[in-house]
C-alpha cells in the first residue's frame, strides 16, 4: 500500500465574533439602503418626480449620511478583526 500523503497547508478555521458579525451586517444594511436611495433619486430625475416632501428630503440625504457611516464602520469591523488575528497569533506562537 503506498502511504497517504497528506497536505501542509493547515486549514483557517477562523469564526467571527458577534460583534465582527454585528458590524458586518451593519455595514452591509446601510451601504444597500443608501445604493437603493441612489436608485430613487435617479428614478426620481430620470421620470420628473418632484423630491421636496420631506420623504424625498430623506432620500435625498440618506446617502451622504448613510455611505460615511458604512465607511466608519467598515474600517471598525477592520481593527477589530487585525486585533483578534494578532491575539490569536499570540496565543497559538506560546
């Protein structure tokens, strides 16, 4: 029988936290809300509809709000995922 070779490479068996779960899902949520406030403001244009009732004021700045947000966002759930790796480095190199 010749022998089974098995492969170095270790598999990742990374899991997110709640919180890295959390944020994720955040960031997601409001970039897609704010592509879809995008999308009714140049359907709005494109079709002539006049956006100054106050739920047109909304989707008018829901997008300027909304994608700086998701942004802060984004680069938190980034920091907190270098964190855990680097703990989790510490923790597997002792």
């Amino acid at each position: 029988m010749a022998p089974i070779l098995r492969s170095m490479a270790t598999e990742d068996t990374y899991e997110a936290t709640r919180l890295e779960r959390i944020l994720g899902t955040m960031v997601v949520s409001i970039v897609a809300v704010s592509v879809l406030a995008f999308l009714a403001i140049i359907t709005a244009g494109i079709t002539q509809l006049d956006l100054t009732s106050p739920v047109g004021e909304f989707i008018l700045v829901l997008p300027g709000i909304g994608l700086p947000i998701a942004f802060l966002l984004l680069m938190t759930l980034i920091i907190v995922n270098i964190i855990r790796r680097r703990r989790d480095a510490s923790k597997s190199s002792r």
